[in-house]
C-alpha cells in the first residue's frame, strides 16, 4: 500500500502543477484582441488541464479523507476549495450565455464583423459581469485553499 505521506505529495504537486495552465490560460485570453474559436478553443485546452490537475486528487483523495480529519485547518480548506468551485459555477453561467450569443452570431468563425459584444443581448452585460466575478472568485479561493493545503501538507507531514 502507498505511504500517505507519498499520495500527499503526489496532490500537493498534482494541485501546485495546475497553477502554470492557469496563468497560461488567462493569459491567452488577455492577449487575445479578438477571441475566435481557435483562440478559445486553445485556451480551453491549458484551463480544462489546470482543473483536471486539481480536481482529479480532490475528488479521489482529499474529499475521501475529509471527515476522518476534519478539524479547524482542514474544514477552512475544504470551505475555501468547495467556494472555489463554487464560483466556478457561477462563472459558467455567464460563459455558457456568452458563448451561446457569439456563436449564434458567427463571431467564433467570422471575428471581423463590427458588432459590439454588449449589442448581441440585452443581458450581455451581466453575463460578463458573471464571468468576471465568478473567475475572480475562483482565482481567489483557489488560491487561500491552496495556501491552506500546502500549509497543512507542513504541518502533517515535515514537521
């Protein structure tokens, strides 16, 4: 049988390993003056890793192991990653409308019409405020909960 130590290890660098696709994900967004559906597409690539990363081990080890273990640190970090997680929701039902609006008027295959984004519906706005909120939201949470984790991860198992 694996040591626990080890499994703990092998999540807290599955986990730490998700940040680069991330950043590198956002990134491509950021810097993409237009997002077609190729750019999306390559963007959903480096995102749908960064959770994959970080979701496989939560699902199939941390969240196991929760209630054997639940104290004050780790109830904090199961709070903050399921908030996480949550907000990630919350931004998919902005990113589901807004990809519902573009794709209904070709801006995916056909960038180059001069069509403002907030002129496809009249609830384009809060879609994107949606989105906003929810991957800033996530980003944050993400990032206590993994402080968290990686705190915890110390304590048990170096100190």
């Amino acid at each position: 049988m694996v040591a626990d130590a080890t499994i703990a290890t092998l999540t807290s660098l599955s986990v730490t390993a998700s940040l680069p696709f991330f950043l590198y994900g956002a990134w491509i967004m950021l810097d993409s003056e237009t997002v077609t559906w190729d750019v999306l597409i390559y963007h959903l690539k480096f995102i749908t890793v960064g959770l994959t990363l970080t979701t496989v081990p939560m699902v199939t080890w941390m969240m196991p192991r929760l209630l054997d273990q639940l104290g004050g640190l780790s109830a904090l970090h199961a709070v903050l990653g399921l908030q996480a997680y949550a907000m990630l929701v919350f931004a998919l039902t902005g990113i589901v409308r807004i990809f519902q609006a573009k794709r209904e008027a070709d801006l995916y295959r056909n960038p180059d019409q001069d069509v403002g984004l907030n002129d496809l519906h009249e609830n384009m706005s809060a879609w994107r405020g949606r989105l906003r909120i929810g991957v800033f939201g996530y980003v944050i949470f993400w990032f206590l909960a993994w402080g968290i984790g990686l705190y915890r991860y110390v304590l048990r198992y170096w100190l």
